[in-house]
C-alpha cells in the first residue's frame, strides 16, 4: 500500500474507533454487543497498518522538522497508547496502574488524541480520497485489512482465555466483573466531579413533580416500599457488579401513563433524563443487598437503572420531575 492509501486507511479506522468506541459507552442491552465487537476490530486494524504507517512515518521524519513534526509524533504515541491500554483492559492483563485504570488511560489517550489528529491530517493532508479508492482492488485491501485485524482480534481472545486472564470473563460491553458478590466490594463511582454526598435522612425530602402538582417524601414513608430488582451496574471505567436493589419503583410515585420523560435529579446538580415509558422498570432504591445505601452508593436513594450503564444510576436523589421533552433532549454523557 502506497504513502496515501495507509494515510487514508489509518484516518477511516480510527474515526470508526472512536465512534465505536463512544457507542460502546451508551451500549447498556444487546445491541452494544456488534459495536463493541466493531471496535475492536477498527481499534486492531491500527496495528494491522502499522508496519506500512512506519514506512511512511520514517520517510515523513527524515524530511521534514517543526513543530508540526512533535505534533505527529505526539499524536502517535498517543495511538499506540490508546491502543496498548484498549488492549490492556480487554485481556484483563493490565486492569490499571496505581489510581488510574486501563480505561481511564485509554479514553484519555484516544480523547487527547483527537485534536492533534485533525492537526496532523490538515498539516500534513496525505489522505485525500480518490474516485479509484473505491475500485475493486481497494475493496480487495479493504478485506484484507479487516481480515487482518479479525485474526488478531481472535488472536488476542484465544490468548486471553488460554491463559485464564479475567478479560475471559468480561461483559459484551468489555466490562470487567467485580470479584466476588459481597455488595461492599462494588466500587464507589463518580462520573468526573462529584462528590460523594454525607446526607440527613430526616431532613432529606423527595420532591415528585408531575404537571403542576408536587409531593414530597419522606425517607420513611419511601422505606415502606418493597420492590426488588436485581439489576447489573456497569460502569463505563470498565466493570459491572450484578446485585439485588429494593425500593420504590418510579411508576408508583407518578400518575399512570405520564408521556414525555422523567428527569431524575441529585443533590449535586447530575442529572439525567429518562423515557416516562420507562418508569416501571426504573427503581428508587433505598437499600443494597438488604442493607440501606451507604453514603457512596447514594444514600438516602438513588436510581437503579436496569439496562442501562451506570451513569443513568444518579445517586443521592432529590427530585424527579415528569417533563413533556423527549429524553434524548440532553446532552449524550453527562458534562460534570
Ligand atoms: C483512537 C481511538 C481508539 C482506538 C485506536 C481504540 C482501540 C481499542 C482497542 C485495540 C481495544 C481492544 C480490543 C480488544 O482487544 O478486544 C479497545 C477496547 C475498548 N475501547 Fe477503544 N479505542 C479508541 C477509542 C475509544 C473511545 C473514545 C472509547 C470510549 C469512549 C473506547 C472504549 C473502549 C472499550 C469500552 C473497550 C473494551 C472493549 C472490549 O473489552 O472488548 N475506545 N479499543
Ligand atoms: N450524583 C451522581 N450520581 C452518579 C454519578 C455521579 O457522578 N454523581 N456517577 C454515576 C456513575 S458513572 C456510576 S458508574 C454509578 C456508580 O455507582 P456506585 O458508586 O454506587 O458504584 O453512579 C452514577 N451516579
Ligand atoms: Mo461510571
């Protein structure tokens, strides 16, 4: 493969990584499973184009210096990064280093990346498109790239299992089980800046506002409520925990058939906004595993939603309030 056909490979694997790689974040049900699958195909076929990239890479290095050229060189390190990390959480190999997880390392390479990639494409522009890349032999490289990456993908899988690494035992969405079923060991979690909250039960009230009318709960009376799921929360830094919830299920406390959707609020500001269809399978849970919450898990309640990653689980809860907008009118990760 020639200079700009590898340029131009390169640059369509990774957008297809970090779309994927986004997907994979919202993927909570099935359908995460071919994204995450997608990839880590799109993630694999970077090494499959490496040894043409270095040729490329050694002969751009001996002609030209600059700044552009640490950008370039900032920018693949970056990659190889991102890449070594996805795989590093993948096989369960390398779960983290220190405080940081592979995860963690691995989202923020492919994020930091990201400017620097446009930065290098337009500095360096070696990836325009032709109406010949389309012929049947660029198809034909096309396949063997994907072939490529999907025998490394199984390479690493069978490699992973044959070894017993606890990546053999992750999610479809690439989550890693938390060891054991004791409810202490699940991890507390905040998506960037929250803190975890210290609240007072008896001066905490629940607020439900459903068109112009709203209640207030006490933590006893929502106490009183029985409903039990158990329900898997996976966490986009890279596990899931399967554990009994019990409390009060969101339908009980709003008029039957509300349309629209339910935005569920905490104390610190997070929120997030949820189908009202959806209100009979989301739970306000008080208590964990028959215990109530502790302070880190969201007391006096948080949401428990099956399904769905953990950053639609908002802890220490103080309001939920029907709203006629759709859910999606939010932006698609929480932004603090
Ligand atoms: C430059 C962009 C990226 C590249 C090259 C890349 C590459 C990879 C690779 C090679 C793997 C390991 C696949 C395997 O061995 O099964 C992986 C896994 C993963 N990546 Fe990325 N990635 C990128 C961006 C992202 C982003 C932006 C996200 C999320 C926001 C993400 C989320 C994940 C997840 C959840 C896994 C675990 C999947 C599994 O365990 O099967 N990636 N990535
Ligand atoms: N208020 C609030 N709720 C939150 C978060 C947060 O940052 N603030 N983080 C979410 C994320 S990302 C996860 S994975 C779960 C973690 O729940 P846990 O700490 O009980 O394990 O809480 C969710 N609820
Ligand atoms: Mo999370």
């Amino acid at each position: 493969m020639g200079p700009r056909r590898t340029n131009l490979a390169l640059l369509i694997v990774l957008m297809v990584a970090l779309a994927t790689g986004g997907l994979a974040f919202a993927a909570g049900t099935g359908w995460g499973r071919p994204v995450v699958v997608a990839h880590g195909l799109a993630g694999l076929a970077v090494l499959v184009l490496a040894p043409w990239k270095s040729v490329v890479v050694r002969r751009g290095l001996a002609r030209r210096s600059g700044a552009g050229r640490w950008a370039s060189v900032a920018f693949g390190v970056l990659v190889l990064v991102a890449v070594a990390a996805g795989v590093a959480h993948a096989t369960g190999a390398l779960a983290g280093l220190g405080p940081v997880s592979a995860m963690q390392v691995h989202v923020g390479a492919a994020l930091v990346a990201l400017p620097l990639l446009a930065w290098h494409a337009a500095a360096r522009g070696g990836a325009r498109a032709r109406r010949a890349d389309l012929s049947r032999r660029a198809l034909l490289r096309a396949g063997v790239v994907a072939g490529g990456a999907g025998l490394l993908l199984l390479a690493v899988e069978g490699a992973t299992r044959l070894a017993g690494l606890p990546g053999a035992r992750r999610r479809f969405t690439g989550s890693l089980p938390v060891t054991g079923t004791d409810p202490r060991r699940i991890p507390v979690t905040q998506w960037l800046d929250d803190r975890v909250q210290v609240i007072d039960p008896s001066a905490w009230r629940l607020r439900v506002t459903a068109a112009d009318a709203t209640r207030e709960w006490t933590y006893a009376e929502l106490e009183g409520f029985g409903d039990r799921v158990e329900a898997v929360l996976d966490c986009t830094g890279g596990w899931f925990a399967r554990a009994a919830w019990e409390g009060v299920r969101l339908d009980r406390l709003l008029p039957p058939g509300a349309g629209g959707s339910v935005v569920v609020v905490s104390a610190t500001g997070y929120r997030r906004r949820l189908p009202a269809g959806d209100a009979g399978s989301l739970l306000l849970a008080t208590r964990l595993a028959g215990r109530p919450l502790s302070a880190g898990h969201g007391f006096p309640a948080r949401l428990v939603a099956p399904g769905r990653r953990g950053f639609w689980w908002v802890k220490w809860v103080v309001s939920v309030e029907l709203d006629p907008a759709p859910w999606w009118r939010q932006p698609p990760f929480p932004l603090t």
